[in-house]
C-alpha cells in the first residue's frame, strides 16, 4: 500500500507533456490516468499523509483519505480514462494541459484534508475549467468571461467562510461548517460551483461553447467537486433539502425547452445536482449515500451524454435538434449509447440513476418530507419527456440531407464503456455499496418501487401517444437569469465609463473653482470684501432698475478691478456667487474661532 498524493501524477504529467512529441502526447495522457485510478485504489483507509507546516498550529494536509473521498475519487479516475480515451481527436498542447490539471485539481479537492489546500485546487480547477471553455472558439469568449467573473465571486465567499471557520473552531480541517454566518457563507461559495439556483446561470451560458471534449470533462468535475464539499460540511441543513428540490424542477423545465443539445444537458446538471443537494441537506445516512452515489452514477451516465452530444456534433457539425433527425439508422452505436444513458438519468429500473434517485426519494419519505418527496418525482418524469424530446428529434424522426456515420473508435470505446458502467452498477449496485461513506441496508429492488417507476413511465408514453399530435415546438423560451445579470451588468459598466467619470470631473472642476476664489479672495481680503458686495448690489440692481443701471454698476465694477492689479483679473472669470458664498463662509468661520 501506499500514501502518494494522486493528485501529483496528473500535475507532474502536466508539465512533462511540452516536452514530448505529438504523437505520443495522447499516450501519455492516458498512461497519467490509469495509473492515477490505479494509486486511488491502493490508498489505505483512514491516511492522513504529506504534512506541510503552515500558520502555528496548523498544517496543510495533501492527503487524507476516507471512504468519502475514497468513492469519489475512484469515479473521478475512473471516468478520466474513459474521457481522455474519447479526446484522442484533441490534439491542442494548451487543451491536453487543461485536461490534466482539471482531473489534478479535482482529485486534490477530494482528498485535501485541510481547507486551504483544498482552496487552492478549488481556484486551480475554476483556471483549468476556463481554459476549456475558452478553447471553444471565439463565442466562448464572452461566457468564460462571465465564468470567470462568477467563480471569482464565488471563491471569495468560500475563503470567507474558511476564514470565519477558522476564527470559530481554530482548526483548517476539512470539518462541518460552523453554525451561523459560517454555514451561510459556506453555502453561498460552495454554491456557486454546484450551480444552486439563483447563482447558476454561469452553467448552461458556459457549457455549451467548451470544446466538445471540455464540455465532457466539465459536466464532471466543477459541480460534483461541489457535492463533495457540501458532504463535508453542509450535511443536515435544512435550506439546502429544498434548495435542492427548486433545483430539480427548475432545470428540468428549462431543458425541456432548448433546442441546443449541450444547453439542454447542461439544464440537467442543474436538476440532477438538486437529487445531490437535497440529500446533503437531508443529511441521514441512507440520504447522504444517496447523494454520493447519485454523484458516481451521475457522472457516469452525464459524462456519456454529453460524449453522444459531442460525437453528434463532432460528424456532423450541428448541434440543435430542429437541425438534425434520422441518426438512428446511421450512427446506431451512438443511438444506443444515448438510449442506456436517457433511461439511466430518468430513473428507469435495471440502470444506475434508478438506483441512486430511489435511495434519495427513500430518504426523504422516511423523513416525512412529502413536499421534498414529490418534487424529487417530478423530476424523474420530466427528465424522461426531455430526453424522449432528445431521443425522437436526434435519432428518430427523419431529416433529409443528414449522411453521417458513427464517430472515429476511440470514442465509440468510450461511449461503450461508460454505457456498460451505467448497465453493471444498475443491475449490481452492491459493487458501489461496498465503498459509500455508511453501510446500506435500503432494499432498492423492493417491487413496489419498481412497479411504481414503471407505472410513471407507462403513463408518461401512454399521454404522449394520445397527445402527440399536439406537441408543437416552443415559440418562446423565457431568458434565465444570465440575462439580468447581463443587463445589470452592462448598467454598471455604463455607470463606471460614463456617470462616474462625469461626476469626477465635475466634482474636479468644482473643487478648481473653489480654489482660485479662495486663492484670489486671501490676495486682498478689502478688496475682495468690495468686490463682492458691489457684485450683490449689481445683480440687485439689474433686476430692479434695468439693464442700463446694471451695464453701468458693472462698468465701475471692472475699474475697480482693474485698480487692483493683485487680483490678477480673476473677477473677470466670473467667480460670481460662488466667490460671494466663499467670502460668507469665511466671514462666518472667522466669527467663529475669534469672536464666539
């Protein structure tokens, strides 16, 4: 057995892979990987290793391992080798790169066993995120902005939630969260990167313009590092149970609605992430290995999504449903990867999500939480029709002028192993039991539950049959929140380029103003005090007896300037009844400090 961070062979790998040719670069990378799951499956139990002082009292823990982060971090690997097998096509330097130290900093957030360590792979991974969004092409410029912008804001509550734990317990360890403030800021950062509604538009803005690759290892790592965290620290609250469940119907009536495939996906992150919010927030047991467990499953039948999205895009170049139809007959490896992988996410019996989605509902009725229990079932059905939608408009229905054919090998592999994983852990869950954080003794293949997802569903395709020549395409879909935030942010822009600057100047001309009166009033105060008082009288006088009287009064007012050269002229710019209000408040505060 050993104690080796396994974080350092993706890092480490990293930067060797600019010093190897091309040719062997992608070799290298899945070399990095497999031995990467292979370190994870040999960590002893219950290790805390690679110690580094750090404050007094305090070290950075590089490892730490349990069987939380255990399970984890074998699905992390895990679908590392199948996604670095399926990007065998991506042959970009800078890409390869960001691949391996988004798989590095996500293991290392795992098994970090101190917040600060863990703080540092979590910005790492937004870095490494960013680049895959960004390698996408020049539309991903503006959402990796916003992605950035976002995390960023994120990341600031996290540290100040570590900071508040720290200044609460005195201890970094990576431990539930402090009650109070502490918690708050801890669900608000951690949030942001789990995509809880109302921070989560930086998701379906930024995932569909990653590279088709980046999407793939996106949808993995960023929301379910996320989940993890909340594991360690949030189990048990309460706002979080129904976070989650707003979650689940949100971004399942949103994806419902898209056209674009990766956006329709990236809507059922959010939603699939609620199953996982929920459970945290439910905290039992048997929820919180519901949680962990839909975290393994999820990425496993997500991750072979958004790989059939891409392979999709990839052979034919498109990636809206009103632009394709008829792939089934064409690519049906591809057909039959996205079929395992649309039952799995929908809960159908005999795959993976089934099993996860019922240990979550199970808990949650075993908490005598009704409201929580029927949106969690709401969810499932409406998953099933969005990807009845996916399914039909992609495969089935016919669009003439489409001729393609399934994608290169590679990712053909990897579509199948991932499709193979979701039906193993379907059929024999116990395989994922024996590594969850508690013993199960739930029956998740108790007949009446299956029979009850059985009946949903038939009753889900029996309405559609009869209403299926009504089903219309959406005229509208209504704007997510990224469009107010971009809205409100272009009003701040505007108000920092122009209001501000205007208000500066003003505020600046203002102050010069004033200062020349003053400057010119200390040259000859009697003077001054004249000059003053016979402008008064002029403007007095103007208003009262004429035009004529005032041109006069002003006439003797400019000899009377002219017969004080001191001045410098400086009545002649006009200082008006600003000089006049100078001259009062002088007065006054001479009044106050020598005669009061």
């Amino acid at each position: 057995m050993i104690a080796f961070p396994p974080f350092l062979i993706y890092i480490i790998g990293a930067l060797i892979l600019p010093l190897l040719p091309a040719r062997v670069r992608h070799e290298w990378m899945l070399f990095l990987s497999i031995i990467g799951l292979a370190s994870i499956s040999l960590l002893d139990q219950q290790v805390n290793g690679w110690l580094l002082p750090f404050i007094p009292g305090t070290e950075l823990i590089l490892l730490s391992v349990d069987n939380l982060s255990q399970v984890v971090g074998y699905i992390f690997a895990g679908i590392s080798v199948l996604a670095i097998i399926y990007a065998s096509y991506e042959g970009r330097l800078g890409h390869q790169i960001a691949i391996l130290f988004q798989i590095g900093a996500g293991i290392g957030i795992v098994f970090a066993g101190d917040f600060i360590t863990l703080f540092i792979f979590w910005e790492l991974l937004a870095l490494s995120s960013l680049a895959l969004i960004w390698y996408g092409g020049a539309e991903a410029r503006g959402p990796g902005y916003r992605y950035a912008l976002m995390h960023i804001l994120g990341g600031v509550f996290l540290l100040a939630a570590i900071s508040m734990q720290y200044a609460e317990t005195g201890s970094l360890l990576v431990d539930l969260a402090a009650p109070g403030i502490t918690t708050i800021l801890f669900i608000i950062g951690v949030g942001f990167n789990a995509g809880m509604i109302p921070i989560h538009a930086w998701l379906p803005d930024s995932y569909p313009k990653a590279t088709i690759t980046g999407s793939v290892f996106l949808c993995v790592f960023t929301t379910k590092g996320a989940i993890y965290l909340m594991a360690r620290t949030l189990p048990g609250s309460e706002v979080m149970m129904y976070l989650g469940g707003i979650m689940v119907v949100f971004g399942l009536v949103f994806a419902i609605l898209q056209d674009d495939m990766r956006k329709l996906l990236s809507y059922h992150v959010i939603s699939q992430v609620g199953y996982m919010v929920a459970a945290m927030g439910i905290g039992t047991s048997l929820a919180v290995n519901g949680g962990i467990a839909h975290l393994f499953n999820h990425i496993l039948y997500k991750a072979l999504l958004f790989m059939v999205v891409g392979a999709i895009i990839y052979q034919t170049g498109k990636n809206r449903l009103s632009e394709l139809g008829g792939l089934g007959r064409q690519m049906p490896i591809t057909f039959a990867a996205c079929l395992i992988a649309s039952a799995a996410i929908s809960g159908v019996p005999g795959l993976n999500g089934y099993i996860s989605k019922e240990m979550i509902v199970a808990a949650a009725a075993e908490s005598g939480l009704f409201t929580l229990e029927v949106l969690l079932l709401i969810g499932s059905v409406g998953t099933f029709l969005s990807f009845i939608k996916l399914n039909y408009y992609a495969f089935i229905k016919e669009k003439p002028g489409i001729v393609t054919t399934d994608p290169p090998t590679p990712m053909l592999i990897a579509m199948v192993m991932a499709a193979a994983a979701c039906l193993i852990y379907g059929v024999y869950p116990w395989i994922l039991f024996s590594i969850l954080p508690y013993p199960v003794t739930h029956d998740v293949f108790a007949p009446v539950h299956i029979i009850e997802m059985f009946i949903i569903f038939a009753a889900v395709l029996l309405n559609l049959w009869v209403v299926r020549s009504m089903i219309r395409k959406p005229k509208y879909i209504p704007p997510d929140l990224m469009e107010l935030y971009r809205a409100g942010g272009s009003r701040i822009i505007r108000f920092s380029s122009v209001t501000l600057p205007a208000v500066s100047q003003g505020i600046g001309n203002m102050i010069e103003h004033l200062g020349a009166g003053v400057s010119w009033f200390l040259k000859n105060p009697v003077m001054a005090g004249e000059i003053l008082t016979r402008t008064v009288m002029i403007r007095t006088a103007g208003g009262v007896m004429g035009a004529s009287v005032q041109e006069s009064q002003r006439r003797a007012l400019t000899t009377l300037t002219n017969s004080y050269p001191d001045t410098g002229g400086t009545l002649n710019r006009a200082p008006g009844y600003g000089i006049f209000f100078i001259g009062i408040v002088i007065f006054a505060y001479f009044l106050m400090v020598f005669i009061i």
